[in-house]
C-alpha cells in the first residue's frame, strides 16, 4: 500500500468469506440497504466469481466501487451507496 494513501473509513462491514455465490451478492444488497446514501460499504470475500460479480452488481445497481484491493485470495471491495 502507498504511504500517502488515504485509507477509506467504512460506515458497516460485511464477511463473505468462506461464502460462494449467490451469496456474497445477496449480503452485499441486503447491508447497503441499511446504510445511508452516500455511506461506505467494505465487502470481504474469497470466491473468485465474486470479484466479477460484485463490480457488475455495482454497476448494474448504480453504486460506486471506491476500491478493490486483492490479498491472496481476499478481495476487498469499498462501495459507496449512490441512491
């Protein structure tokens, strides 16, 4: 990680890991309707269809990923809700 970096304060947090689809998804969309608009969500999986699937739920949903950081097999995904 960059030193000057800024790191991205979640607003809730959700764990996926050890999940497989169509969960991680499912959980993704039922916590970001209990956060504010313009909040942040940190999402946490390790199903690799997750990655491809989270970014084109959030594309779809019109929510904004803010950052996706992989670890091994981690991906870390920061949405913000838009709506």
């Amino acid at each position: 990680m960059v030193a000057n970096q800024i790191d991205i304060i979640p607003d809730a947090e959700v764990d996926c890991v050890g999940l497989y689809c169509p969960m991680p998804i499912a959980l993704t969309k039922e916590e970001i309707e209990k956060i504010q608009i313009g909040q942040i969500l940190k999402v946490e999986a390790d199903d690799p269809a997750a990655e491809e699937d989270i970014k084109r739920w959030a594309k779809r949903t019109g929510h904004e990923i803010l950052k996706f950081e992989k670890e091994g097999t981690l991906l870390i995904f920061y949405i913000k809700r838009m709506k």
